[in-house]
C-alpha cells in the first residue's frame, strides 16, 4: 500500500480542487482548505474547524503541508533578513525579505544552484544540482509570510497585515529552466484564496531564456525582468553563456512579444555594474542605441557584490553615476539599486546556498585556475 503522503503546498488552485474531487469533496472544499493553508499557515488539520471532520480525518492520513525546514535565519543591520532552507540530500538554498517603509518584498529560489553560471555571480560557482518542486518553492513564501507574522506578533488570515507585498524570482537558479514548477507556484502567489498578490507584484528574473519567456507570456505573465549586463554580443558571451544560444537580438524580440501580455508596459534590464568590464560611458551610449526605440525599458543598475572567484570587482560608484546619466539623457529611466543585506551575504548576486553540485562547476573552475597559474 502507498503510504506517500501527498504536500498540499504542490498544488496549484486546480489541481485542488482535482484532488479534493479523488476524496469525494466538492470544489468548495478546495477553496477553503487552500485559505486555511495559505492564508492562515495553518499546517495541522485539525485547526482546520470549518472543514467536515470526515474530510480533515481523511487528509490526516493521506496529506501533509511541507515547507523546507529552516537550517538558518539571520538579520542584517539594515532589516534584510535571509534564510537557509533544507531542500534535501545535502542541498540548501536561500531566501531574502528586504523591508521598505511601504513594502515588504521576498526574493525566491527555484533551483538548487544553477547551471546558467554567470560570471558574476556566486550561485553558478556552486554548480547546480536539481530543480525544485512547487512545495519547495511556495513553501519558501509561505514560511517566510507566517514566520515574519509571528515575529511581529501579526495575526495569521487576511485580516492580519500582509508582510511581503512583493516577490521577485531573483533568488538561486534561472526560473524559466525550472518552468512548470515555477508556474504552478506563481498561479498560487496571483490566487485570491491564498496571496492574491498582483501580477504587477510579481516579478521573475531571467537571464535570457527565449522560448520559455514566450510560454511564460501565455500562461503567467507577471511582470519581467532580464538580466542584460552588456551592450554588445561579445561581451555578453562571456558574462552571461546563455547569449551564445539566445544572443541579444533574439532576447531583445522576445521581449517586445512578451511586453503584448504583461502587466507592466515596459521590460526591466538588470546590468551589474563591473569594473573595467562594462562600466565605461562608451559602453552606456552602445546600450542606448541598443535599446532606444526597441523595447520600452528601465534599467536598473546593480553594485556588484565582489567573492573570490570571480575575478572581478565593483565599478567605483563615480563611474556607475556617468554611466546612468548617459542613459538618462538618452530618455531611458535608470536606477541604481541600493546594496541591502551585504552584511549577511543577502545582497544581489551572493547567494549561494549549501549544494551537492552535480556538474563538477567546482572542480573546472579550480582546473581553469590552476592552468592560467602556471601559464607563463
């Protein structure tokens, strides 16, 4: 006999409702355990008090409600608080709250590591060991929303103050390489039986995944932004690998086919700024001509967060600001993101998790250097 016990946070508003129809429950069921779970935390079912016992003693033997259990939880100096979350088999990933006075916004991991591998950031030089499931993903949002409540001393349900009003997909992992699962747990993020947050909210970063960004515009299109990093093919070869399948002009298509569905009228392109790389105001008037009368757009400016392996370092902030007022005299909305959560290595581009990499990243990058050690 299986004894699996089916994770109720897997489950999308539809397939509830398929699985409530396997226990002989009517749709409406569905909707009031989904409340229960998602708007309430509740995980115990008998708490459950409005769904018949015959039903709650039917879930008690045949269904859970599973996040990832918390490894670790630390606060910055400047409110960002970050935790590490056990996804299993030696494998951990890291999800970010960043605080605002009038929003509170969740950074999600899809993946634990991340095969994409961009220069720049240190969740590629951990490897990439699997996708993770829809539990895992909206588990990260539905224990960060109760835990930060009961921090505050919050009530749970929709009468208590919501904590985190925004999400981005900016957390380990390229999202549109772990599609489904991904997807699943956005329609639970934008459903009003549990976050109903909206879809302008609702942000996911991508480093250029083509044909996935125009499956995503068909079925969630919440709002986007793209890792963009380089004015020229080149250059973004050697930043971002994924351009040499997608290069720019193919990325630049698919947002303009993406911008017909989506909730916000304009694409976000995230630059990490690097010093010497592609920092310089030459650089900023290619992206211009790049960009202008293409893609209506802002651009978001990143401080790089330096780590070892990487090589590079972050452009002075002198350079950043003649590089922005380059795209802001061109019309192009720019904005240098403010560095939160460094303190705890919770900032842009440092997560890294804890992960049993199954591609050996690791080792050839230790190989690389190693050779260029004693190269003459």
């Amino acid at each position: 006999m299986d004894t699996t016990l089916t994770n109720l946070l897997d489950l999308d508003p539809a397939q509830l409702i398929a699985y409530c129809a396997e226990l002989g429950e009517k749709p409406f069921r569905a909707k009031q355990l989904q409340r229960w779970i998602h708007q309430f935390g509740a995980a115990d079912f008998d708490s459950m008090t409005d769904l018949a016992k015959s039903l709650r003693d039917k879930l008690k033997t045949r269904a859970e409600v599973r996040a990832p259990a918390v490894i670790s939880d630390h606060t910055s100096s400047d409110g960002t608080r970050k935790w590490l979350v056990d996804v299993g088999n030696g494998n951990a990933v890291e999800t970010v709250y960043i605080p605002e006075d009038n929003r509170g916004t969740l950074c999600i991991s899809t993946q634990a590591g991340c095969a994409v591998n961009c220069r720049f950031c240190s969740t590629g030089k951990q490897g990439f060991n699997r996708n993770l499931t829809v539990g895992e993903i909206i588990g990260q949002l539905w224990m960060a929303e109760f835990e930060l409540r009961r921090t505050k001393g919050i009530e749970p349900g929709p009468k208590g103050e919501r904590q985190i009003t925004n999400v981005v997909m900016m957390g380990m992992g390229e999202p549109l390489l772990n599609f489904e699962p991904t997807v699943t747990a956005l329609k639970l993020m934008l459903d009003d039986n549990a976050y109903g947050l909206s879809r302008r909210r609702v942000t996911l970063s991508t480093s250029g995944v083509v044909p996935m960004m125009d499956k995503l515009s068909q079925e969630v299109p919440v709002a986007l932004a793209v890792s963009l990093h380089a004015s020229n093919d080149a250059l973004r070869d050697g930043l971002v690998p994924l351009n040499k399948k997608y290069p720019l002009k193919e990325l630049l298509a698919a947002c303009k086919r993406y911008l017909e569905f989506a909730p916000r009228d304009f694409i976000t392109f995230e630059d990490c700024m690097l010093d010497g790389v592609n920092d310089r105001v030459e650089q900023a008037a290619e992206l211009v001509h790049l960009l202008r009368g293409r893609v209506p757009c802002k651009l978001n400016l990143i401080p790089f967060n330096p780590f070892p392996a990487s090589g590079l370092k972050r452009s002075p902030h002198d350079a950043v600001l003649a590089f922005a007022r380059v795209l802001q005299e061109a019309g192009i909305v720019t904005t240098i993101r403010k560095t939160r959560g460094d303190d705890i290595a919770a900032a842009c581009g440092q997560l890294a998790g804890e992960v049993q990499d199954r591609t050996n990243a690791r080792i050839r990058l230790q190989a690389r250097r190693g050779a260029s050690e004693v190269r003459p």
